[in-house]
C-alpha cells in the first residue's frame, strides 16, 4: 500500500468524523441538551481529537505492513460505525485538493492566529494595570511596617487588602488568557479544528456563519 496515499486518506477519514461530531455538538448547544453536550466534549471529540493528533505526528515509514494494515482496518471500521464511505472521503480529498489556498480552512485558521494576536493584545493591557498595582502594593507594604499608631495601622492594611483582591483580579483574567491562547496553538497545531472546512469555499464558510 501507499503510505503516503494511506496518511492522507487516513487524516481525510478522521477530519470527516471529527467534522461529523463537531457539527453535533453544535446542535447540542443550541438544543442546551447538557447530556449530550459533555458526551460529546468529554469522550468522543477529544478521542477522536487524539487520533488526529497521532496520525499528523506519526511517521508512517516505519511501520511495517501488518502494522499498517491493522490500522487500517481500525479507519475503515470508524468509517463504517459512523455511516461513512470510503467512496465520499475520496470526494472530500479532491474537494481539498481544488480548494487549496480558497478553502474555509484558510480563512478558519487565520482568524485563529488574529484571534491569539487579539489575547496577547488584552494581555498586555492587563499587564499596564498590574504593574502599578504591584508597585502600589510593594509601597503599602512598606508604608504598615513604618505605622507606629494602631490607626494608621489599621488603614494600611485595609488599603492592602483591597490592591491585593485587584492583583488577584487583574492575576486570574492573566491566566484565563493563557488558558485560551494555549488551547488555540494546541487547535492550530493539531489542525482539525479548521482543516474541517478545508472542503467548502471561503464564501460558502462565510454564508454558514
């Protein structure tokens, strides 16, 4: 067999299922059916997910034939538990092939990465506001260490409470941040979540949104 023909009908296969699913969960979002929703998230994306993964990282070349045939089988048999054929990913590869560079891939992946360039833009405000308060706090901390009246004592370390509750703020939106630019890169450099789209036009992946 043609490894090189066998990776891309593998990955085809596995982008159809993964494009099958995530069009339910859609579904399921708008239907708020909370069932199926962490179904769907929680078991069979992310295994599917997974094997995209392997595959796209997997060098093929040194896997011998019982090797290869045994995976596949495993192809063929998702293929036929989720009512796909072989014939219709073959579609879907040429439809790749004739979309390439004007695909909704493209315009999926680049709103991606402007998407990163939007959260590292938000992070660098939040960081603008930081900074000051990590100074304000430092100086507080300085200022309730001089305090001889029990007053003056007190104030300060109210004022303290109060920077330290908005580093905290200002700490977990930095995180929240970092949680979702670390999952984009991961989508980008897994790649199913835009190569979906890579079998309908840009102005047809416009006209859906």
């Amino acid at each position: 067999m043609n490894r090189k023909y066998f990776l891309k009908f593998s990955l085809e296969a596995i982008l159809q299922v993964l494009k099958k699913y995530d069009s339910e969960l859609k579904v399921a979002e708008k239907e708020k059916d909370e069932e199926k929703i962490k179904l769907l998230r929680e078991e069979i994306i992310p295994k599917y997910d997974r094997l995209y993964f392997g595959f796209k990282h997997t060098n093929f070349d040194e896997k011998d034939d019982k090797e290869i045939n045994g995976i596949e089988k495993t192809i063929n048999d998702i293929l036929e538990k989720n009512g796909i054929s072989k014939e219709y990913i073959e579609q879907c590869e040429e439809k790749r092939e004739d979309l390439e560079g004007n695909s909704g891939a493209e315009v999926t992946k680049n709103l991606f990465l402007y998407t990163i360039k939007n959260l590292e833009k938000k992070k660098g405000n939040i960081y603008d506001k930081l900074n000051p308060v990590m100074d304000k706090e430092k100086k507080l901390e300085a200022d309730w260490k001089e305090c001889i009246q029990y007053e003056d004592e007190m104030k300060v370390a109210a004022d303290i409470v109060e920077v330290r509750e908005e580093k905290r703020n200002l700490q977990d939106q930095l995180k929240h941040i970092d949680f979702l630019i670390n999952q984009i890169k991961y989508d980008l450099d897994c790649g199913w979540k835009y190569e979906i789209f890579g079998t309908i036009s840009k102005e047809e992946l416009k006209k859906n949104i």
